[in-house]
C-alpha cells in the first residue's frame, strides 16, 4: 500500500519506478492498493512443453489433489528454492510450477502426507501466438516506411496487408516477439500474389526460434533452433501450413530467414503451439 504526499497526483508515475509496470493499481481516496499484474494476465495454459514459463493459477494435480504451498516445508521438506517465472516461492503460492524444469513438465508437492508430488494437468494454449504481436524485419521496399510498422502487416490478422524488404543487405529476414520463450508446432504462412515473378521471390528460406533478440542482431542460424527449411516457394494468397521438426526448441522469437539473395514479401504469418 502507498500513500501520496499532499498535493500528488493519483496517476501510476507517483508509485516508485520498478512497481510502475508490474501492479495494475487500485485508488482509493489517497492510497494506492497494488495487484500484480501477472496473476490477471496469467493464461490458464502453457505455452511450452515444459511449461517453465507457465504463471497461471491452477493449484490442483492430475488426480486432484491439492499442492502444497511451494515456500511451506509441510507435509514435504524439500529444497526447490529458485527459477519461479514470479521470482519467488513464495510469489508462487502453490501454484503448478516446474521450477526444476523437469520433464515431465508442470507439477507440484501436493497437500496428501501419502503422496509426495504429482504432475499437473494444464493444457497447452491454443490460437495464434504471433497475431498482433510486435515485429521487424531487415529493410523496407520503401525507405521512408518504419521497420516495424512494415512488419507488424504480417501479424496483423489479415491477408489484404503484405509486407516486403528491400535486397540492401542479403540475406533479408523477417521476425515476431512471441512474448515470450514459447514453442511453436507449425506456422501458417500466405505469400503474395501477383505476377509469378513476385510469388517465387519468396522461396528456399528457413523458419526458426531464438531467444536473441533482432532488434539488437539479426537471426543467426547458429545460436537458433531450425524449425523448418523451405524449399521451393509457397502458393500464391494460400495460407499454407509449415510444420516444425520434432526436435525444435523453444524460443522467445520466431523467424523467417531467406537463403539466397532476395526479397521477403509475406502476406501474413501465424503460429501456432500444435
């Protein structure tokens, strides 16, 4: 809880700066009533297979039983302290969590002095990960166009907007911020129409993951996970499906890549956890 000094204003930029962007604020009077954020926005599923990332609120295994708060040492004793997507255990409550990263994915302690831990049943999200999402790409056709304004016409849930780089700096690419680090099981991906000169510019390119950010550098191959080599070209104004290898890892950005030196030109690109 915060109080304002005589005079303040009631707005979010009173509160100290590292609580500004992680409380959704509630003002009653002169005080200021904190709720985080992520336990609003937690989606009740996971977005990867793992499910590390996972912030939702499901407290309950797969066969029902309740978890034991992750900072309570009753009824098990344990010592899994660290790597909460919160920070904390006790951020964490007893929620799911998979703190260990632990292959069998989310689970928890539960509450049943007969039964130590159990795997937790959440499912994975479902919709398209990359729609409306923030995107960039290599260069612009038009010099004057920002780079991520042109980009952002891929994610933006309709195929009457196409995006398209310039050749200044091969190989040209194209990237989305999926939020966060997520796996991704096929994409959907519409190329151009037009001429078949413009449709085939589009054409032996790799799709990956990474956790590196391209607006600091550009997708390198080599500390990315492959999700797909494209050969050929797509067909015209067609969303067509692209599964990703078995083996891909997961990432916080998804990528198309061009392996020879020509234009990107999509129309729209979607991605999808199954």
């Amino acid at each position: 809880m915060f109080e304002l000094e005589a005079g303040q204003k009631a707005n979010r930029m009173t509160l100290p700066k590292v609580l500004r962007n992680s409380l959704c604020l509630l003002y009653v009077g002169h005080l200021f009533f904190g709720i985080s954020s992520l336990a609003l926005d937690a989606p009740e599923c996971r977005t990867t297979k793992l499910g590390v990332d996972y912030h939702g609120v499901k407290s309950s295994t797969v066969n029902g039983r309740t978890c034991q708060n992750w900072v309570s040492q009753e009824p098990f004793k344990h010592n899994v302290r660290t790597n909460y997507p919160e920070g904390s255990e006790e951020a964490a409550k007893n929620y799911c969590r998979n703190p260990d990263s632990s292959s069998g994915g989310l689970w928890c302690y539960t509450t049943d002095p007969n039964v130590r831990w159990e795997l937790c049943d959440v499912t994975p999200c479902e919709g398209n990960l990359a729609l409306n999402k923030r995107a960039i790409q290599s260069s612009a056709l038009n010099p004057a166009e920002n780079l991520t304004l042109a980009a952002a016409k891929v994610v933006d849930g309709s195929l009457a907007t196409c995006q398209h780089t310039d050749r200044l700096n091969p190989p040209e690419w194209w990237a989305v911020d999926l939020g966060q680090e997520t796996s991704v099981g096929h994409v959907t991906l519409t190329n151009r129409g037009g001429w078949s000169g413009a449709v085939a510019r589009l054409q032996n390119f790799t799709i990956g993951l990474t956790n590196v950010s391209p607006w600091i550098s550009k997708p390198d191959l080599s500390t990315s996970s492959l999700c797909k080599f494209y050969v050929g070209y797509p067909p015209a104004e067609t969303p067509t499906d692209i599964y990703c290898n078995p083996d891909t890892k997961s990432g916080r950005y998804l990528f198309l890549l061009m392996t020879i030196d020509q234009y990107v030109s999509i129309c729209e690109m979607e991605a999808y956890y199954n």
